[in-house]
C-alpha cells in the first residue's frame, strides 16, 4: 500500500501596496538554511518559465542549467520542484504576489 503524504498547508498574504516594510521584513527573513525563502520575481517577465529561473536563485541555485533539453520540458521548473522537494523549506514568501498572473500563482502553487 503506497503512504500518501498530505499536502502542505498554504497561507497566502497579499500586500497590493507593497508597502517598503514588508518588503524589507520579508527580504530580512530570508534564509534557505532555516527553510525560509523569499522570492523575489524579476521585474517585466510575465511568462510562467520565467519564474522558475527566479525561484532558483532564491534556493541559492544556479538559474541556467547547461544542456539541451526536449520540446516540451521545462528544465528549470523540474529543477526548483526537486530542491524544493529536496530541501527543507518550511515557508516561501512572494514579494509583489498580487502580480502574478493565474497561471504563474498556480504553477508556483
């Protein structure tokens, strides 16, 4: 009988104004160390791809991976799910969340 793993709970705070003080406090938190991430999303990229380069570095990992890779695959997005899965990253903080698109919030989700 395979063992299921629960999802983990998600809480989501929104800041439409991004308010300097957030910002800095959620920068200041960051620590991949202690499973604390905060994600900062490149400015002017609305693509669902381009968010996992951005993940990538937030894990302190490099952002290219070297390589040709198949039609279809999404390299980096296989990538930052498995040090996402490998890693013990307790909470993840979007900076400017309320500007993803749907698409982007989902695959982040």
């Amino acid at each position: 009988m395979p063992l299921t793993v629960p999802p983990p709970s998600v809480t989501v705070v929104l800041d439409p104004g991004d308010d300097a003080i957030h910002t800095h406090t959620a920068l200041a938190a960051h620590h991949p160390p202690s499973g604390r991430i905060t994600l900062h999303p490149g400015p002017g990229t609305t693509s669902e791809t381009g968010l996992a380069p951005d993940l990538l570095v937030a894990l302190g990992k490099p952002p290219l991976l070297p390589g040709r890779f198949p039609g279809g695959r999404q390299p980096a997005w296989e990538a930052a799910t498995a040090w996402l899965t490998a890693l013990p990253v307790t909470r993840l903080t979007v900076l400017r969340a309320h500007r993803l698109t749907a698409r982007r919030t989902m695959r982040l989700l």
